[in-house]
C-alpha cells in the first residue's frame, strides 16, 4: 500500500476540518453563559482592584431587560479599552441555560453572562442590596471590593446607561 493513497487523503482531510473548526470558532464570538450561585457572584465582583463592574440581572423573558440589552452591548464594546467590566446575571429558570445560550448567540451577546442559581431570592436579593424590591433589571455597581450603586430600573438609552456609570465611579 502507497502511503500517498491512504495516509496522505486523510491528513488533508483533517486539515481541512482543522481549519474549519478554528474558523467557525472565531466566528462564534457570542458569551456562552454558565451558572454561578452567590459565593461564585460574590469572589467575581468583590475583588479588590481598580476594575469598575457593571452588573445587570436581567431575563430573556423580561421586555423592559431584553430593550436595554443593545446599550449594554454597545457601551461594552465602546469601553472596552477601559478598566470596566460588564458582567449580565440572567435569572433565568436554571433548566433553561441552553435556551439563554441561544438567545445569547441570536442576538450577538459577547459580554460576560452567567445564570444566577443562587436559591431563594428572598436570602439573596437583601444580601445583595436590601433596598431591592426583586424587579428586573437591576444594574450594581461594584470596584475596589465594595458596591458603589444599585439602580433597580430600565436604561432608556445608552447615554442614560453611560452617565449611570460615569457619576457612580
């Protein structure tokens, strides 16, 4: 058997999937989210550095959530030579994490995102901001290891979402 006839048409087989591969991966620059529960929230944006974290909690079944998401994506983008950090806590149903995945790859999120499995809300939410009512979206603020800002509202428009940021640092 001639190496040229079996060997040969397989590698370049494999390169060519190779290739593939890596180029549908680049295509593929949407956040692929996972679940955090509240020690996991809290090590992520807690830290003590110079890094702004913007949080929103949020929904794929929330309107007012869903209407905002374009500025966060746009703001994102626009800071992202900053040391900012925009981070989306879905709180979506736990057993719909491949639906938040699609919906995230449909609408070209590329921000950090993670499906909030923290238990009861009714712990949680006073820990996080005992002000909260528990509506959707909710935006946090946090640097230097402390929360600066909680708004439990709807951003209009992307220069609303951005003024928030910048008179809360």
């Amino acid at each position: 058997m001639n190496i040229h006839n079996t060997i040969l048409p397989r590698m370049r087989y494999l390169l060519i999937l190779l290739c593939f591969s890596c180029f549908w991966a680049k295509a593929q620059k949407h956040a692929v989210a996972d679940t955090y529960n509240l020690e996991q929230f809290q090590q992520r944006v807690l830290q003590d550095n110079d890094t702004l974290y913007v949080v929103n909690f949020w929904a794929t079944w929330c309107g007012p959530c869903v209407k905002e998401l374009p500025h966060f994506k746009a703001l994102s983008q626009e800071l992202n030579n900053k040391p900012i950090k925009f981070i989306m806590m879905s709180l979506d149903a736990q057993a719909n994490l491949p639906l938040l995945n699609d919906f995230l790859q449909k609408k070209k999120v590329n921000i950090e995102t993670h499906l909030f499995a923290a238990g009861d809300p009714n712990i949680w939410i006073n820990q996080l901001e005992p002000s909260w009512q528990g509506s959707i979206p909710a935006t946090f603020l946090y640097q230097k290891g402390r929360k600066l800002s909680f708004k439990e509202s709807y951003f209009s428009t992307k220069k609303d979402l951005k003024s928030y940021i910048i008179n809360h640092r």
